[in-house]
C-alpha cells in the first residue's frame, strides 16, 4: 500500500478546499468517532479527500523526488548524483552478493538509490554529477528513510540528451570527535547516550505551528488569533564518545526518531508524565549516529542541535532488504526555542569514537529525513 503522509493528505485537502488546517483535522476526528475508531487518522483523511474528489497521489510519469511514497512501484525519476559510495561485497551463511548505493537529487529534495548485485555494474558507471533517468524502480522504506531500490526489470539511462536537473544548496557534515566541536559548526557524531532528560512540551498554533502565548487565559497566536493549542516538544540528552561529552537537543520529528514512537506516543507522555521513565533508561547506553549543528547557547555553552539521527547501525539489517527484491521485481521548519537551564552531567567511562571520515551531504533535514550515509556502515 501507498503510504501518504497524514500531513501531506490534509495539505491536499486544504489546498483543494480552501478548508484551514484545523478544520480538515476537525472533520478527521468526525470521521474516526462516525466510524466507531476503526479507522486510522490517515484513513480517515484518505476518506474525506475522496469525497472531495482529491486524487492523492499519481505515479504516472516521471515523479518529482518530494512525490515519491513508501509503497510505490514502478517509480521514474530524473535526479542528479550528489555522492556515490562504496561499493561493498557480503557474504553471509543465507547469502552473498554486492551493493552499492549514491544519492540523488533534484529542485525538490533528494533521495538514495540502492543497487543490488548485478545492478552495481550500473553503478560503477557513473560519477558526481551525472544525471541519471531511472525506469521502473520501487520505493523501499528503511529506518524511517525512503529509498529507491533497483529491481530486475529497473534499468537507468546515464546523462540523456537534453536533461538538465537543478538541485538544493548542499550542506556538509564532516565526521568528528566531540572535543572537536566549536560554535556553528556542522558535524556527524557518533555518541552513547549516558543522560536523559524529561520532555518538554509547549503550546503552538495548529495552523502555523508558530509558539502560542497565554493572554487573558486564552492561547493566541500573533497571526491567526486565539487558538486551540496543538503541541511541539524537544528531548535533550547527553552524548558522549571518550573524547568528551555534550548535550544534544532533538525537536519533534528527530525525538520521534530517536525513540521510534509517533506523536500519538508522545501525547501520552504529555498526559502521564511518568511514563517516560521506560523510555529514558531504554536509552541509556545505546549508541547513535547524529548530524547537526553545535552553537553556543545563551549560557555560553556548546550545544549539538540535532538535525537528523540515525539509530539501527546495524550493517546486517542492510543485507536483510535483499529479501524484498523478488517480490516486487513485477510490479516532507523547527519550532522556536524554549530555553533551559544546562545542568552538567556525571563523569562516564570512555566511549571509542568514530574517525574523522569523508562529509556527508544533505539539502534539507527537515524532509523526509533525506540524508546520506555510507551503506552497509
């Protein structure tokens, strides 16, 4: 099944409508209650647009990067490459072969396309730069990141005639050490998490997202007026890689990443504070991969604003998704800072830490979490 975002589904709706946001997300919550709850928020809008007559999506022709969904087969696309990687051969006792995979990208965002055995003759084709038409290859999700995937009856035309593709302004994170962090710059970390702190939740505008203030006992926004609140939270945490340590802020969608619940899971928190205890020592000790900013904060401290993680840094988890090919061989701003006291952590043993290595690219962290990391890493 096609996967559209409930975000993506109710900016159709009121692009097509004219309705606002909170009014498609009133009419979903009609829809659930009329349906007795069984159905999802996401089913439920996919209802309401068709009675609208919304086509939600259509992957006749070649597909923009940003239109590409979890769940689509037969994807065309035009991108340019932004990096190449390795191309590695496995051999494991289930099986063997070779992958290899680069990114793409184009006006609208970028994406990493997989190349599965005899595919990777393709591969070492090409370089930084070209641009490449993809036919016929399938969306694959893969922690959370969406990935085309090369199957028997994909193929790629190398720079056709033409075809130009202009892509976002990249931005570099060079792998370091903590102790080698300094204001505003930008980095890939790899740390342990040794402390946790409790979440916090503030009042914003469901329509703007923009932060709400109390006034006369009422939440209001400066641009659409008083206001029903919605809610944005942040996680702070504490790395540390036997270099150093420093405290990492993760915002909404990356705190759903790290901890690998839904907005869903975090209103309960919101509601019953007390359940995040499981959460906070489930972290304890697990190892991530971060890439973001360090700045100074306000008490001249450094902090790392996360702008993506990455948590399965398993390289066997990769080889799985050689399982998927038969099988389909036929066939989307951070809100505004709420400020805290930084209070300093307790001494940890040292954690090893990764080598400075080769940058890694991105064009925009807040979509999709399209990112590039070296494969099989």
């Amino acid at each position: 099944m096609i996967h559209v975002p409930l975000k993506d589904i109710i900016a159709k709706i009121t692009a097509h409508t004219g309705l606002s946001e909170a009014d498609v997300r009133l009419k979903v919550r009609e829809k659930i209650e009329q349906l007795y709850g069984l159905v999802s928020e996401e089913g439920a809008a996919h209802i309401i647009a068709n009675e609208y007559g919304i086509k939600l999506f259509d992957i006749s022709g070649e597909l923009k990067i940003k239109d590409i969904l979890l769940g689509m087969k037969s994807v065309d696309v035009v991108g340019k490459v932004l990096r190449k990687y390795e191309l590695r051969e496995f051999n494991t006792e289930k099986r063997k072969g070779k992958v290899a995979n680069l990114m793409i990208g184009d006006e609208t965002g970028t994406i990493r396309v997989v190349f599965w055995n005899d595919k990777t003759n393709e591969f070492t084709q090409l370089k930084d730069e070209d641009i490449i038409k993809i036919k016929n290859a399938y969306v694959r999700d893969n922690a959370g990141r969406k990935e085309l995937h090369l199957g028997d009856t994909s193929h790629i035309i190398i720079n056709p005639p033409n075809v130009t593709v202009n892509t976002r302004e990249h931005k570099e994170y060079g792998k370091k050490h903590i102790s080698e962090l300094t204001d505003t710059v930008s980095a890939e970390i790899l740390g342990t998490i040794v402390q946790v702190f409790d979440v916090k939740f503030f009042e914003v505008c469901p329509q703007c997202n923009k932060r709400l203030r109390l006034k006369d006992n009422q939440f209001a926004c400066e641009t659409h007026g008083v206001q029903n609140p919605a809610f944005n939270y942040v996680l702070n945490v504490y790395l540390d890689d036997g270099t150093g340590n420093i405290r990492a802020i993760f915002w909404k969608q990356q705190s759903q990443r790290l901890l690998k619940i839904d907005d869903k899971a975090f209103d309960a928190i919101r509601l019953q504070p007390e359940t995040f205890e499981k959460y906070k020592n489930d972290l304890l000790g697990v190892q991530v991969k971060v890439l973001g900013t360090a700045k100074n904060n306000i008490m001249g401290r450094l902090e790392f604003n996360a702008e993506i993680v990455f948590t399965e840094l398993n390289p066997d988890q990769e080889v799985e998704m050689l399982d998927h090919m038969r099988e389909v061989a036929l066939d989307t701003k951070t809100s505004n800072a709420v400020v805290n006291n930084v209070s300093n952590s307790n001494t940890v043993s040292p954690v090893p830490a990764k080598t400075v290595d080769k940058p890694v690219k991105s064009t925009d962290l807040d979509d999709e979490f399209e990112v590039s990391e070296d494969f099989l890493e």
